[in-house]
C-alpha cells in the first residue's frame, strides 16, 4: 500500500505564494496526469512534495501512508518510497552515474547491494531503455544530451523502485522511440510493484501510451478541474481557453528564465 | 641531496623520503612514459623536468603531513605532450610554486592539480607558451575546508611570436567555511596576436541544487557532500594509467573525505 495525501497545501517561493490550496489523493497502482499551463505550479507541487528546500509550505499537509511527509528530510522522503524524475536534472562533475546509483541503493539497505549483482541490473536496465553502455562510466548528467537525461531519470527510478513516482515532463526530449520504451516500463511497474504515478506532461502523445486514470489541471495554484483520460483528450483538442471562460478563471502568464548551470565566470557563487 | 630519473618507457614510480632537501631532476626523451611520484616525507623538493619526443603522464601525489615547499621547473622541448598532475590530501602546509615553459615548437601541456585543504596551501602555476604551435590547458581543483587557507594564483603566459598558441585554465574552489579564506587569481598575459587563451575561476559553496538532486534520491545531506566532493577530487586519478593505483588513490580520497568531516 501507498497513499499520498496533500491536503490544503500552500506553497510560496521567495515570499510569493505559487500554490494556493492543493488537495490531491494518489494510491497505488493510480495513474495521474497533471495538466496546467507553463508557470501555473506544476514544477512546484512536486518539488514542494520532494522537499525541495526553495519551496515552502505555509499551509496544509502532505502524509503518506499516514507518516507525516513535510517533517521528513529530502533523503527520508525518497527512503519511504517517493521518487521526483525531474524537469532540469542536476548536473554532477567526478561522480560516474554507476558509483552514484551504488550510493542511492547502498543508502536505502542496511547491507551494501553487491557489486556482481549492482552491474547485472544496471546494465539490463541500460539495455531496456536503449541507452549507450557508456553512460553508467559517465559523469552524472555531464554533457547528456536532452533525451540522455530523461532517460537516466527513469534508470534511477527503476533501480530505486519508488512507491510513488513524480515525473515531470519526462517525454519532452525524448524521441518516438524512447517515449514508448519509457512508457512500456512504467507500465510494467505499475502492474508488477503497484507503483502509483503522477505525471506532468503537455503532451497526449504520452499520455496515451500510459493511460492515465485520473487527470488533474492546475491554473494559478489551484485545482481548477478533475475527469479521467476524457479530461486529457479535451485539453489536447481545445486547450485551456474553455475552462478559463466556464470558470472565470486567468492563468498565469509570467514565466522566469530556466537557468541550466552557472557561467564558468560565476565567482562566489554554486560552484559546480 | 640531488637525484636524477632518467625515464624509461611504461610505467615507472619513484618515491621521495627524506628529511632533506631535494633536488629532483626528471628527463624523458623519445618514448611514452608515464610516472608515479609518491611524496612520503619532504621539506623542500626542487623538481627540474625536461622532455622531448613522446608522450609523458606525470602524477606527483603528496602524501605526507609535513610543511613542504615544492618547486617545479618544466621545460618541454618540441613535439613532447606532457600531463602533469599534482594531488594532495595533505593535513601540511605547502607552498607549491610550478612554472612550465613550452619552449620549442609543437608541444602541449596539461596540467592539473586537486587538493583537499585543510591548512594552509598557497600556489603559484605559470605557464608560459614561448614558441609557435604550443598548447596549454590547466585545471585547479580544491576543496577548503572549515579551518583552511588557499590561495592560487593561476597565469597564462604568452610571448610574443607564440603563433597558434592556446592557453586555457579553469581554477574552481569549493569552500566549507569562510568564502573570504579561499582566493583565487587567474592572470592571462599576453603579447601576441595569433593565439586563443581563457581563464575561468570561480570559488562557492556546493550548488543547492546539486545537494537536491542527490538528496532526493535518498542520500543525506552528509553523504550527498561527500560525494559531490570525492567527484571533485577523483578526476585527478585518470592522469595515469595503472589501474591499481588509481584504485589506491581513489580509495585515499574517498577515506580523507569521510573521515574529515566537511559539514
Ligand atoms: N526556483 C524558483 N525560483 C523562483 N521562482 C520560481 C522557482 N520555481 C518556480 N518559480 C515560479 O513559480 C511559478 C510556477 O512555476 P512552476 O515551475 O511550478 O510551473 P509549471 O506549471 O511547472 O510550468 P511549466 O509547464 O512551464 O513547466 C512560476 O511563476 C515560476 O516562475
Ligand atoms: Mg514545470
């Protein structure tokens, strides 16, 4: 069993509140597409769930499988099961994916996984997600390419087998042929571990190939509708502009520069 | 005391143990090669190398606790590719003062340093590119503990008629204490046209976001440092080509990190 439950929950970034009232049920086995426009909050409920220490909650609770979530440090919450594929991965220089993976599995056991059988699943995993051998030698993220990156998200996710995965815009980046090999792969945990899943994409494209069995839409910090896979199929065809009218209802437009890495020149600051 | 290494092909170790001072002379001439040179004990060590015709890997690894000086003379004469690399963990203080000159046409340099500083370090790294067709890159990595003093001043120096010369370096520093007790300079001096040059230098604390990254996949905040620092060290290790060595290293930096106690 694994039921996240985020209850009221109010999230502010730098003094500026971004969610504003956010309840959401996931169980496992359950399939949840979040929709929304860009700059509307999705990046942030996740985050806010995984911890993410720019991301406040001044209001409501998260709890899953009845422990407390928001008074768990980043580590205990991907220990008890929660697992966030992220939207810009870090980028990590001198730790070799494989030595990184070794780490996160030795991290959740109590005896260290040994190493014959480490590789063996590293590398039928690589060879699911058609990766390139190479890049368990590679730095963590280094120079990945946009699609290399999304599929080292979901390598990590399948050797940590989370109870419930967040994953955000895993399928931008991804090519045809990738976005079915990952999708057949969530399938297939979901069906063998009960793994439930919230995923945020804009595209129907994706969400076809995982069937989703709730849809949600986030506009301006809240939870402005809920359906099924009609909900996705709607928004796919009209876009948001129908239930902006039914609702009266305004997005948010105003949308912040991503920033990958900091510039070689960026004394005193992150140092990557 | 003086000593002279006269290169042979393959792989070769020496091993400095002294309490005098030491003048080492190294020459490689027509031939890969590559040396392992193990600083066990030490006060002041004069390194003098000369190499023409070949390939030469180079890893100076300082392992002693002693207050040492070290200084480096480099000549590279033509068409030698040479990488020097100098690593240490070391709980001493040091004054590391290396100067390179690619003096004849056709010869590149790369030279690379990693340290774990928990005292006081200060180094002084010239590179100086004197003729046409010479290549340098340099790399500075360090971390600054609470309690350590680092400074670095990197130059690239470029002569005049240095034709299709390049100069890079990039010097990075991560620091767990006071940002103020950690200082880098990067210098590019330069009097020729022809060339291509950069420096980049930057000293911070580890990246939140990185601390995240890791965080969320189950590390805590301790192990998540310390595996971001060992990746800053490691890299230095791939300078030589012997497996078991670098297994060796590998493992000292990975124990000095986790019994130093960063945060
Ligand atoms: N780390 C941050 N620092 C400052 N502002 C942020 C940060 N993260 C998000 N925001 C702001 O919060 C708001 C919501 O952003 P969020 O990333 O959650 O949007 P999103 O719905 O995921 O959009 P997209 O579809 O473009 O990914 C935006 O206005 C954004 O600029
Ligand atoms: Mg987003």
């Amino acid at each position: 069993m694994g039921t996240l439950d985020i209850r009221n929950l109010y999230v502010e970034i730098e003094g500026r509140e971004i969610l504003k009232g956010i309840d959401l049920t996931i169980k496992d086995k359950e399939i949840h597409a979040l929709m929304g426009p860009n700059g509307n909050g999705k990046s942030t409920l996740l985050a806010a769930i995984m911890g993410h220490p720019k991301y406040v909650v001044t209001n409501g609770t998260i709890t899953f499988d009845g422990q407390d979530v928001l008074s768990m440090s980043v580590d205990e919450r991907s220990k008890a099961g929660l697992f966030l594929a992220m939207q810009y991965p870090a980028e990590i220089t001198g730790v070799t994916n494989s030595d990184f993976l070794r780490a996160c599995l030795n991290a959740r056991s109590e005896e260290p996984i040994p190493l014959f059988q480490f590789i063996k699943e590293m590398e039928s995993n690589i060879k699911k997600l058609n990766m390139k051998k190479d890049l368990a030698h590679r730095f963590l993220n280094e120079g990945f390419s946009g699609g290399e990156r999304k599929r080292n998200e979901i390598l990590q996710m399948r050797m940590l087998k989370p109870s419930i995965a967040m994953l955000d815009e895993i399928d931008s980046g991804l090519d045809v042929d990738a976005i079915k090999v990952v999708s057949a792969g969530l399938d297939e945990m979901v069906k063998e571990s009960n793994m439930g899943l919230l995923v945020v994409s804009h595209y129907k494209r994706f969400y076809q190939l995982i069937k989703p069995t709730h849809a949600h839409v986030i506009v301006d910090g809240k939870i402005v509708a809920q359906g099924d896979y009609e909900l996705v199929n709607k928004i796919d065809g009209e876009g948001y502009d129908w239930l902006y009218k039914e609702l009266k209802i305004k997005p948010k437009t105003e949308t912040r520069p991503i920033v990958y890495s900091l510039g070689s020149c960026a004394v005193n600051k992150g140092v990557k | 005391m003086e000593e002279t290494l006269v290169l042979k092909p393959g792989f070769n170790t020496y091993t400095i143990d002294t309490k005098e001072d030491l003048k080492l002379s190294i020459v490689g001439h027509a031939m890969d090669s590559s040396l392992y040179v193990l600083i066990k004990s030490a006060k002041k060590i004069n390194l003098h190398t000369l190499f023409s015709d070949g390939n030469y890997h180079i890893l100076y690894w300082n392992d002693c606790d002693f207050n040492v000086v070290i200084n480096e003379a480099n000549e590279l004469k033509e068409n030698s590719v040479v990488k020097v690399a100098f690593g240490q963990l070391s709980m001493g203080n040091v004054i590391y003062d290396s100067k390179s000159v690619l003096e004849c046409p056709n010869s590149t340099l790369h030279l690379k340093t990693a340290t774990l500083n928990n005292n006081d370090k200060s180094y002084r790294i010239e590179c100086i590119n004197s003729n046409v067709n010479t290549h340098v890159e340099m790399e500075n990595h360090c971390i600054n503990t609470e309690k350590g003093v680092f400074a670095l001043e990197a130059i690239g120096n470029i002569i005049k008629g240095s034709k299709g010369a390049t100069n890079f370096q990039t010097s990075r520093c991560l620091t767990f204490g006071d940002i103020k007790k950690a200082n880098i300079s990067p210098l590019l001096l330069i009097d020729e046209n022809d060339l291509q040059a950069s420096h980049a230098a930057s000293v911070g604390q580890i990246d939140e976001n990185q601390m995240y990254y890791l965080q969320s996949r189950g590390l805590t905040y301790k192990e998540a440092t310390n595996l971001i620092t060992i990746g800053y060290l490691t890299p230095i290790v791939d300078f030589i080509d012997d497996e078991q060595l670098k297994e060796l290293l590998k493992t000292k930096i990975e124990d000095k990190v986790n019994a130093l106690c960063l945060i």
